[in-house]
C-alpha cells in the first residue's frame, strides 16, 4: 500500500488516556490530525480513568454483592457511555464531524450472548450491523464514536465484553470497517521484554506475533487480554502507543498475526517420540545439570517437552537416527553428577496437542481429554500445558484411537 495514501484507522483509547480532561483533549487533537491528513479513523473510548472500578465497588457495596448480572452490566456500562459523549463533545470542538453510537440506539452494532459480565460477541451479528449503520458514516468521513466493552442482546438487555472488552469491540470494528490499521493507545509506549515494575531496563518490542503474545496475556502483564486477542484479523496489524505523545503516528510494538479460535486435536510428531526420565536426589536444586542435559539434546536432537519436580526431570524427544547417541551422553551426566541416581527410557511414544485459545478458561477440559483414554485402556505417559495448547503422550499404536477418543469428547470433526 502506498505510504501516502489515506489509511483506514480504527483507535482504541484506554482508561488512562483518557483520565482527565487534558487526556481527553489530547485525544481529541490526535484523532483530528488524522481527519487532517485525510485518513478515515473510527474510535473506540474505554470508561474514563478507573470509573468502572469505581463502579464495580460502589454496586457491590449498597447491593451487598447481590446485584444480578443484567443489573450490574448495566451500571458498568455507564463509564463507556458516559466517555462516547464526552469524547464526541471534545471533537466537536477541534472541528471534527463525528456521530457517538449508544446502546440505547437501534443501530448500535455490538450484539452478545447473555452472559452477563463476560458476554460473547455474535460476530456474524456484528459485522453486519457494523457494515450496515457504522460503515456508511465512516466512509463519508464522519467519525464513528462507538463505547467499548459494552454489548446487547438480540432482545435488547445491556451486556460487558469482561476484561480487554474495549479491545474486543476495537478488533471486531476494525474487521468489519476493512481497516488498514488498529492503534490501541495506552499508558505505555509499547511491550517491553519484562514488566518494568520488576525488571529493570526492559527493551521496547518493536513487533510481536499474535500467538507470542497470547503466552503473556495473563501471565501479570497487562498488555492485552487473550479473549480480546481471539477477535484480532490477521490481515490487520494492531500498535500499541502511549497517549503521552498526543500522536497516533508514533512508534510503538506492532501485533502482527491472528489465533486459531477453534479447538483442535492433532498429531504434533509425524514420527515417533522417546522420553528419558532422570531421576537423583534433589535434581532441581542444580540448575547445572539440568542445563547440561538440555545442552545435549541441543546437540543431537529437538526437545518436544519436558517436566520437572524435586528430584526427576523428564525430557521427551524424537526417536532419530542420533537418539542412541543421546542415551549414552545422558547416561554419562548421570554418572558425573551425584545429584543424578539413574535413568529410564519409554520408546515409541506419539506426540498429541489439543490447541486452542482460551483452554484455560473452560473448566473440566483436562477431564474430557483424559477421561475418555482411560476407559479405553490408553495410558498417558506425560501431560503438559501453557496458555493455548495441551501437549500429551501416548503409545504409537495407540496415536489413532486416542485421537478419535480426544475429538468426539471435545465435539471436534474427525479427518
């Protein structure tokens, strides 16, 4: 695409930037420059600094904790509603044409599920809502002001996306608008390497993949939630910047990529995979032999997984041409070190991965993958999982049926 030609721009501004009145019309000012240069934006605006949360607290205290979920998604829902008006005020007064959208209003385009607090965007709703009332207005250029986090259902009760909801109507916005670019605006200047709050001299990112990001989504850091990440296009590049330059042009860590939102169980290894268990006495203790036994792997195979307790450490390779030559080197770590005691080997393993985001979120799914494998005799012989996959092993002769097992208990398509 040409540099100079007019982008299709869909901002998202958070509660910090917009905490105050300055914040408000620093906001104002950088979406009007954007106007100015010929761009198309559309605007996304949180509840203005912690309103929500002063909400939150206030309801929960004259209620005694016992508002349902429909009554307290429409009192969160005031900040958004309150930050739309008052953000369309301050463009106004730059002189910028632009149209707030409420869910009160018939052509509000943001349409749920009805759980309350945590509600699930009908997408198929959406984008046709979006393209039939957001669209017109914003190819004319007029800005569309919609407030995130809040949904409705199709009968009309007002419901909250759940945490990163902003970021949800802002991805699912920019889909539908065929935008060039995301620019969520924040209180920092992009995704370091490591929390600042704990590290210090963390590195700026200048790019991500999706699918890195999505193992810190909520590992404490706070950049962007997974479930808002499940919405993101992939053809749409999303940057994260700090509303303390009053610019959207400015550089920032650019999110690249898109996530496979639907589960799913496959083979990970076309080939067979061996697992070596060490075992000693207080193994953990000395990161040196673990580094050791990680550096010959390194040397002479991939690693495909490993676990680790107290005393044992188990790694999980393939079964190659040089997996004998890696037996005896383990075996001679084991007899250098006296932390290590001996060693076993389990051959002809397969290796298996149910992926998926959101895995974490969906209670009882370790159950249904295991449960249904032990009722037929299928034995697991390592099991491990991260933010968006579970990675297990069984017996190679046994690679189909627990796949079939593993698919018809998750409701997946056999192939």
């Amino acid at each position: 695409m040409d540099k100079n030609a007019p982008k299709r721009l869909v901002v998202k501004y958070g509660g910090a930037s917009l905490a105050d009145g300055v914040r408000v019309q620093m906001a104002a000012e950088a979406v009007a420059k954007e106007v100015a240069k010929g761009n198309k934006v559309a605007v996304v605006v949180s509840a203005m600094g912690k309103t929500t949360d002063q909400l939150l607290h206030v309801a929960k205290s004259v209620s005694g904790g016992n508002m349902e979920g429909g009554e307290l998604d429409d009192v969160l829902a005031m900040g958004e509603r309150v930050s739309v008006r008052i953000f369309s005020v301050a463009l106004k007064a730059h002189g910028v044409d632009n149209r707030y959208f409420d869910p009160s209003d018939p052509d509000w385009p943001i349409i749920t599920d009805k759980t309350f607090s945590n509600a699930n965007p009908i997408l198929e709703e959406c984008e046709n809502r979006v393209g039939r009332y957001v669209l017109p207005a914003f190819e004319r250029g007029t800005v569309p002001v919609i407030a995130g986090f809040i949904g409705k259902t199709v009968d009309g009760k007002i419901t909250t996306l759940g945490r990163g909801g902003s970021d949800t109507t802002a991805f699912i916005l920019a889909k539908a608008l065929r935008a060039d670019e995301i620019i969520l605006v924040t209180d920092v200047d992009g995704i370091m390497t490591a929390d600042p709050k704990i590290i210090q001299n963390p590195q700026k990112l200048s790019r991500i993949d999706v699918n890195t990001l999505v193992g810190l989504a909520d590992s404490g850091t706070k950049f962007i939630h997974r479930k808002a990440l499940k919405y993101k296009d992939p053809g749409i590049n999303a940057k994260i910047i700090s509303y303390r330059h009053g610019d959207l042009s400015q550089q920032g860590t650019i999110i690249i990529g898109g996530l496979k939102m639907e589960l799913d169980a496959d083979l990970a290894s076309s080939a067979p995979a061996a697992s070596i268990t060490v075992v000693g006495l207080g193994l953990s203790r000395n990161p040196n032999i673990i580094m050791e036994l990680l550096e010959k792997v390194k040397n002479c195979s991939s690693l495909l997984g490993s676990s680790m307790d107290y005393n044992s450490t188990v790694l999980f390779v393939p079964e190659d041409p040089n997996l004998e030559r890696l037996l005896n080197e383990v075996h001679e770590i084991i007899l250098r070190n006296q932390e290590t005691v001996a060693m076993s080997v389990r051959r002809n393993l397969a290796f298996l991965r149910i992926s998926g985001i959101g895995l974490e979120e969906t209670p009882g799914l370790i159950g249904k993958i295991s449960e249904p494998l032990r009722i037929n005799g299928i034995n697991i012989f390592g099991i491990m999982t991260n933010t968006s996959s579970i990675l297990l092993f069984v017996n190679w002769e046994d690679r189909d049926k627990a796949l079939s097992l593993i698919r018809s208990s998750l409701g997946l398509k056999g192939r």
